[in-house]
C-alpha cells in the first residue's frame, strides 16, 4: 500500500474514532450530570478530596473500558494533573471531571473530555458538556466542530476590543507562579477589554475556538487541561505558543492561545 493511501486510511480510522469517543463520553457524562445539584460540602481537605475522586471514579466507571475497547494499545494517564512530554506511542489523556471543583459547589462550568496523543501530538480531542448537550471535537487536519458545526476564531485584531481570560493551573501552585498570575492579569486589565479568571482552562480554550473570546494564558498548566483546547483553537485557526512566543509543548511554563490578530499584541503585554 502506497504512504499516501496509509495516510487517508488512517484519517478514516481517526475520524470514526473521534465520533465514538464523543459517544463514550456523552454516556460516561451522564452519569456526572446525574451527581450535579445541591452543593456538596466539606469542612476538611480530606473531605473534599474524597468528593473530586467520587465524581472522577462515577465517570471512569464508564468512560475508560469504552475508550480502552476503542484503542486497547494505548495507554492512559492516571493524573490529570501530570505535566510534561509522554513516552512515544498512543495515549489517552483523560479529565473525568473538568472543573470538577465547581461541579461540587453547583456552579455550571464543567465537563468530561478525552484526547488521543500519538508521539506527543494530539490527534483528536472531544469536549462534552453535561448540563447542555454540547460537544466540541477536534481532528487534526479535519477542523474543530460543536455538535458538527465548524468552529472559526475570532477576526479580532485590536488587544483593546477583545475579551481575554485566564485561569488557575492546579491547587497549592507556586508561589512565584502565583505571583507571575498576578501580574499578567494586571497588565492585560490594562490593555484588554475585558479579563475574565475562573477555572477550568478547558471552557476558555473551546470559547476560544468557538470564537467567543480572543484569547487565554496560563502559567503552568497539565496536559489534561491543554491538550483538548490545543487541537480545538489550532483547528479553528488560531495561534498557540507559550508566552515567550515560542511553540509551546507539553513541558512548557507558559501558555497562549489567541485568535491571530491579537497574537502579538497578547505577547507584548504578557511579557511587562
């Protein structure tokens, strides 16, 4: 068989892929639709612990031996959390429960995605969000889409008119990367139009792809958080580097991604 024909059979074998990941986790986020509600409270760390694993185990239950069946040959990354380059091959990259802090404080910005990494590349990603319906998915070289409806960036070029956001890479970070937040979001307060902060980074990036923000940073960050989002705004045409403007991998500090016109002008500020 002739490396062209490989090439589009494995595009096919991609595609069919991501439409029954997408699948698997419109099931398994049902059943983290069905925990969502009343505020679940907790007057320890430990308590609240034992209440992000409850939400993550409900999700796995389902999620990973579908995907396991999908792809047995891959791996899978235990914590969501972990940073850094992964060993060659297939990985999933799972986060049962993206934002799942505020799954528990009965706030609605929450989601179960999984992307496929092939030698430190993502590949597909689907995004879905339980209480809507909604989801986002990503193929490299076939476009990001909701719900089958291509995803374009924003035309913005002005840093002045755009709407930006950040968001908080993980619990206990460090203090200097703490304050390095705190100075970023100052300086885009100055320069932006509006500067949003929450978590999870996920619903940013889709925004972003879909066009509805201009751009997001983070210092720090996972590759569960990430990953979906990278495949989401490239397809969607926009620009990701790290905030020195370099091409951003899965170990670097820093994180950007913007829709092209403010690109630039987004490194300018972050680098004050």
């Amino acid at each position: 068989m002739s490396e062209s024909l490989q090439t589009t059979d494995l595009a096919a074998s991609d595609a069919d892929l991501l439409t029954r990941t997408a699948i698997a986790l419109r099931a398994a986020g049902s059943a983290l639709r069905e925990r969502y509600g009343d505020v679940v409270r907790h007057r320890t760390r430990e308590e609240l612990m034992r209440a992000l694993a409850a939400n993550d185990d409900a999700v796995l239950d389902i999620l990973r031996p579908r995907l396991t069946h999908l792809r047995p040959q891959a791996g899978w990354v235990e914590d969501e959390l972990d940073g850094g380059a992964l060993p060659p091959g297939e990985w999933w990259v799972v986060d049962p429960a993206e934002g799942n802090v505020n799954h528990l404080h009965a706030l609605p910005e929450w989601a179960v995605t999984a992307t496929l990494v092939r030698d430190n590349r993502p590949v597909l990603t689907a995004v879905h969000l339980p209480l809507t319906g909604e989801t986002y998915t990503a193929l490299t070289g076939a476009g990001a889409h909701l719900d089958g409806r291509p995803l374009h960036v924003s035309p913005t070029t002005d840093l002045g008119l755009s709407i930006v956001a950040t968001s908080q890479a993980r619990p206990d970070e460090d203090e200097k990367v703490v304050r390095r937040v705190g100075s970023a979001i100052t300086a885009m307060l100055l320069d932006a139009l509006v500067v949003r902060t929450a978590v999870p980074a996920t619903l940013h990036l889709v925004n972003v792809a879909a066009g509805r923000i201009d751009g997001f940073w983070q210092f720090a960050g996972a590759r569960a958080d990430l990953l979906p989002g990278v495949l989401l705004v490239t397809e969607a045409g926009g620009r990701i580097s790290d905030a020195e403007g370099r091409p951003w991998t899965p170990q670097s500090e820093s994180f950007l991604a913007t829709a092209p016109g403010v690109h630039a002008e987004a490194l300018a500020t972050l680098a004050r």
